[in-house]
C-alpha cells in the first residue's frame, strides 16, 4: 500500500516514469529513423516520421500508422509531420508499411504522450458528517432521485469478522438507513454501480459480467459480459456510456444496450501513467476517481485522460471510528440538489459531505 506522503509525488506528477522506443524483432531492410526522436511528447508536440533504408532499396512510397490509424502516407522517403493534439494520452505504436521495389516491408516504434498539465491541488471543507454502515464494503455510490444507491463488495474480515454479502442497496443518506437491499451470490464480488435511464448498471470484480436493474424496484432485468477478459472496479456515466475501470490506467467507455467498447482513455498525471483507476464519479463533464490505496480523488478530462486536479482526503480516515476492518477511502457521489459531493470509504462508519474549492 502506497503512503499518503507518496500522493504529491505520483497524482500531482513529479515523479517522471520513462520508457524508452521499442522496435519489434525482424526489421532488417526498414526502420524508423529514431535519431530526432523523443521517449515522450507531450500533446502541443509533433514528430518526423522518415526511414533509415541501409541497403539503400528504392522506396516507391511509406504509409504511416499510429495505434492502427493511418496517419498519412509520403512518396519515397520524403518526411511526414504528424501533431499529436488530438491523440489519446498513453503509448503511440508506429507502424511504416514500406513498398520498395515491387516489395513491402513493415517496421513498427514505440513513443509515449504523456500530460502537459501539472494538476492542482484542491481545497475542501466538511459541510455534513453523516452515520455509514460500518459493515458496507463500498464500492459505488452514486444518488438518484434524491436517494443514495451504493454498491458493496464482500470485504476481508481480517479482524472483527465483518465480512458480508456483497450487495447493491438504497440507503437515506442522512439517516444511514438502508431501505431496500439485493444481495448477491456468495461467489460474486460486487464493484461499482451508476443509474442510467433509469437503470442501475452494477459490475463485478473477477466473474466477467454486470448486472441490469430497474433503479425503482431493484428487480434484476439482465445479466451481461464484460466486452473481453477482465476485472471490474469502478462504474460511473457521461449521460451516454457507461464509463468502467478495471484497475489498470484505463477508463473504458461501453455501450449500455450492447456492452461492446465504445472507446477509452488512458490516465495520465504529467508524465506518469496513474493505474489503478477505481470507484468514479462523472460531475459536470468531468471524472471524479478514487485511486485505490491513495485517499485521494483525481479530476480527469475525459477527452484525454488528463489528470486536471488532486483533491487530498487522507485526513477523513482520522475522524472514522479506527477499527482492524478499516481499509481505504472509496466512494464518491455527486448530489445535484445540493451541488456538494459526498465521500466515504470501505468499512467506515461515517460519510462526508464536502465541498471543493482552489
């Protein structure tokens, strides 16, 4: 587990993780000329695509990839510019496809586009303090309708036994009252949960699939797999998609009628790939996102996947009763009616209303 002392360095990105360009085995006659190229760019940035062709073949003509898009083709050798504005942050695989002599020939390079924001540091203060269930594993929240839906999953237990079903539940938020429950199977472990349409759409951690309620009755409609092999850990939406992650430095959005992935975004702060991306919150056109084993929340634009700002919260686990079930902060609803947000971690006895400012 990460120390809070470690947030300043990792969110804020003053730590600088590089990693050189790669080139794939078996590029003999081609290679991508690397000589004025950088490990990392940033996306105000360009580069200059041409080849080193040491046997010095006839070239007709190079088409250029990047991550499998075709950026642009050139005759011969010539040079071709490419600005990364509207690429996505994270690794760009240059693939150049040479035809020479009646012949093609493939040769593939690696850079990585990192952030060009340094994130701020925001302020908060408690506006509420309000009673949680301390036996609630959190690993959703998210209001609708003036009510609080959280998602749990079945917690460690590792010293007072508060190992539970996982669950999805209707809670009064002020009273901490739950008002209507559905628990899961011993064998799924729930994740994170967000209303669309008026439907509660709740993933699950290892068993590949998500599950579709009504948001007023809770009744179960539909059981759907996951688009590929992979875990499930936070769930929020922009109004469209469902936006998931799965512990990586991925935020996947899908498709809520077919599940199918409609696109993604890596998450970057500066020049470091921030993984384990976990319970989200979409609050005006932004991702709200706690980052597992950090009692923080990362502001990420969704475009890019930029981290734009760092809300610190490790001081809230000091006003929760101290318990050996205690695990991190996790859990972040927005509250439309109050325009203020609301945060509570796995095992707590407390939830906070807060409210952020610079």
């Amino acid at each position: 587990m990460k120390k809070h002392n470690s947030l300043a360095f990792i969110l804020l990105g003053l730590a600088i993780i590089s990693c050189d360009g790669s080139k794939k085995d078996g590029e003999n006659l081609f290679s991508i000329n690397s000589d004025n190229l950088k490990v990392q760019y940033q996306p105000q940035e360009s580069l200059s695509l041409t080849l080193k062709n040491p046997e010095n073949k006839v070239l007709d003509s190079v088409i250029y990839y990047i991550n499998d898009k075709k950026i642009g083709s050139v005759k011969g050798n010539e040079k071709l510019d490419f600005a990364f504005a509207d690429q996505k942050l994270g690794y760009q695989n240059i693939k150049a496809l040479a035809y020479y002599e009646g012949e093609n020939a493939e040769t593939t390079y690696r850079v990585e586009l990192v952030s060009d924001i340094q994130p701020k540091l925001l302020n908060y203060t408690i506006v509420n303090t309000y009673p949680h269930d301390l036996k609630a594993y959190t690993q959703g929240l998210e209001f609708h309708n003036g009510i609080l839906i959280e998602s749990t999953g079945n917690g460690a237990g590792n010293g007072t036994g508060l190992r539970g079903k996982s669950s999805l539940r209707k809670t009064d938020y002020k009273t901490g009252t739950v008002s209507k429950i559905v628990e899961l199977p011993d064998h799924v472990f729930g994740e994170g949960c967000t209303v669309l349409n008026n439907k509660v759409y709740q993933i699950t951690w290892q068993n590949n699939e998500g599950y579709v309620y009504n948001a007023d009755t809770f009744e179960k409609e539909k059981t759907f797999k996951y688009f590929k092999n992979m875990e499930g850990w936070g769930l929020t939406n922009d109004g469209k998609n469902l936006l998931m992650s799965d512990g990586s430095e991925k935020i996947y959005f899908v498709d809520p009628v077919d599940f199918k992935e409609v696109d993604y975004i890596n998450v970057y702060t500066a020049g470091t790939k921030i993984k384990a991306v976990n319970e989200m919150e979409w609050i005006d056109g932004k991702i709200y996102a706690n980052i597992y084993t950090m009692d923080a929340v990362a502001i990420i634009n969704p475009k890019n996947g930029a981290v734009e700002a760092v809300i610190n919260l490790s001081d809230l686990k000091t006003k929760v009763t101290q318990h050996p079930d205690i695990d991190v902060l996790n859990g972040i609803a927005y509250n439309p009616k109050t325009k203020t947000i609301f945060v509570t971690g796995k095992n707590w006895d407390k939830m906070f209303e807060i409210k952020v400012s610079e």
